[in-house]
C-alpha cells in the first residue's frame, strides 16, 4: 500500500515535466507492482478520481505497450478534469479527417489551457492565434498535423 502511495507522489510531482516530441505526455512508464492495483484504480477512476484514471492511462500505455485501455483511461481522466488528459485527447483527436473530431480536439484544448496546462497553453497560441477553431494554423489539425 505504501508504494502505491509513493507512487503516486512520484507520478504527480513528474506530471511537471515537459511534453516530449510529439505532444503526447508521457510521465513515465508504471512500475510494476501497479498491476496488484489496477482493479482499485479502475474504481476509483470510474467514480470521479481523473489522477487514478490517468495512471491507469499511462499503466496501458507504457507498461502494456499501447494497450487500447489507455486511449480509454486518457478520456476519463480528461473528463474528469485532468489537464494532460484532455491535452492528450486533443493530440489523439487532431490527427483526424474528420471534421467533428477536429472540433473536439479544438475543445480539449481550450480546456487544457483554461486549466493551466503549459504545453495546451503554447499549442493553443500556436494553432489557433485568434482563439477560433475556423482559423486555425496550417499543420495543425488532419492527418498531417506535426
């Protein structure tokens, strides 16, 4: 239990740390002892806690190698208010060819900018200089996003 603990201050106190290449956060990859959790944080994550949930986000991610689960646990942590989650929903979103898909990506990132998540912040500036998702900068959304 005491790991589990420690973990988590580990992971939030490295949910600072800049965004690498490519948008997408990554804190790092879950230990191990996780797996004895995953059940616990499932609940927890599906009654409201977005900090279980994105730890079960990255636990898929980068533990099980992109296991589909993370794209789900990303979304309720996003939902449930965690800025780098709806900064990742933004980054899986703005890839798309589809237009809606665009305007939820746009919508994620407002909301991770509105709550001070520095990387939304610089990408919200730089994509969408007027604030409009009708004017945003090339290269920004679609399949050749950079």
């Amino acid at each position: 239990m005491h790991g589990l603990w420690l973990f988590v201050f580990a992971f939030q106190a490295a949910a600072a740390a800049p965004i690498p290449h490519g948008g997408v956060s990554k804190v790092g990859a879950a230990p191990v002892e996780l797996t004895s959790s995953v059940e616990q944080l499932s609940v927890d994550a599906s009654m409201g806690d977005a900090v279980a949930a994105s730890l079960l986000s990255d636990y898929f991610r980068y533990e099980k190698n992109y296991d589909a689960r993370w794209k789900y646990w990303a979304l309720i942590a996003a939902e449930n208010g965690y800025p780098a989650s709806q900064f990742d929903e933004y980054n899986i979103l703005r890839v798309s060819n589809d237009p809606t898909s665009q305007r939820r990506a746009y919508y994620w990132l407002k909301r991770s900018a509105l709550a001070g998540y520095d990387g939304a912040v610089v990408e919200l500036r730089r994509c969408f200089p007027h604030d409009n998702f009708e004017h945003h900068t090339d290269g920004c959304l679609g399949p050749e996003a950079d």
